[in-house]
C-alpha cells in the first residue's frame, strides 16, 4: 500500500510526516491518519525522528515552553523524551532522549529563529486538513484565573497613587471651597459692591 507524505517548512526548519489513511473511518486515500513515520530537519542540527509517541512528546514539550518564555518564566522544561531549557547565553538547549538504551541523547542549541520556525512547522501540521492528529492532547491548558486576584499587587500598586492623588485634590477642593465660603470679609466686599 502506497504511503502519504506531507511536508511542512518554514525558512530553517521542515516537518515530514508520512503515514496511512484509515479506510475504517471512510478516509479520502490522500489523508493521513495512521503516522508511520516522522522527520524534524533543522539547519545546522541533526535529524530528529522516532516514533508517535516521540512526536506527541516533542509538540507538548515546543508547546509548553512556549507558553512559559511568553509569560516570561525561565523555566527547565523535562520530560520522559526530551528537556528543553534557556541557557545564559540566550539560546534555548534540547536534550533528546531515546527509548532505546544503547542510543545516548542528543542535544540541540536553537536561536529564536530556529525555535519559531519549528513552532510554525507544528502549526501547520495542527492546521492541516489533510492529517488527522489530536491536538486538543498536546497543546497545554491552562486554568481560567479571574484577572483581578491574578497580580492583585500589581494592580494595586497602579491604581493606588492616582486613587490617593485624586481623593488629595477632591478634599483641598472642598476645604477652600468652604473656606471661601465662611469668610467673613468676601461678605463685606459684597455688600460695599452693592451700596456702590
């Protein structure tokens, strides 16, 4: 049976998945929905591939840190499968581990760039109609946090100074207002104004 490739590039980085349609649930003989096999190719890196297990792993994990560096939390990404992590020199380290016991892991450094165009490669895969893949299982969830108890004192420490400079003014208003108004020689211009 003639296998389905699809490939998906972005400028450094291109993802190849090949694999099977599933004639059990009526699949168009184009679709992909048994992956056999996959490849990661990055300039300047070595090849990544394995098995679905290793590409469901290797999506969280992309996914997950990608979250983090945009909440702005260095943290060490691990995993069974692979550990993804900043280091100080501002590119990001991936350690690939194998199931297989004699194979030794492989790292990988990745700029920005790298890291993007690889994120991109996965958004595609996750956009493609052409394969059937569970991206509701890799992607990670986040749990709904009422915006106010998020960073309460941040928030607090925003609003304080206008809140107090604006109760400052409001209570000089008022105490020259009513200064004015119980001053006994304001009255006594008034009334020479009218007997002028």
């Amino acid at each position: 049976m003639l296998q389905n490739k699809y490939t998906f590039s972005q400028t450094s980085a291109v993802l190849e998945i090949v694999g099977l349609p599933d004639y059990s649930k009526n699949d168009n003989k184009t679709k992909i929905s048994i992956i056999s096999s996959w490849k990661l190719s990055i300039i300047d890196q070595p090849e990544i591939e394995g098995s679905i297990d290793h590409l469901k792993s290797i999506l969280q994990s992309f996914y997950k840190y990608s979250s983090l560096i945009l909440l702005d939390k260095k943290e060490k990404l691990e995993s069974k499968l692979i550990d993804i992590c900043l280091g100080e020199d501002g590119l990001h380290y991936l350690l690939l581990k194998s199931t297989k016991p004699e194979v030794k892991p492989l790292t990988l450094k990745l700029g920005n760039a790298e890291f993007t165009d690889v994120i991109n490669c996965f958004d595609q895969l996750g956009q493609s109609e052409d394969i059937n893949f569970n991206f509701q299982t890799i992607l990670p969830e986040y749990k709904k946090q009422n915006f106010f108890f998020r960073d309460r004192n941040k928030i607090f420490n925003i609003l304080l100074p206008p809140l107090l400079a604006f109760i400052s003014i409001s209570f000089l208003s008022l105490f020259f207002n009513y200064s004015y108004e119980n001053n006994p020689k304001k009255n006594q211009d008034i009334s020479y104004i009218k007997l002028l």
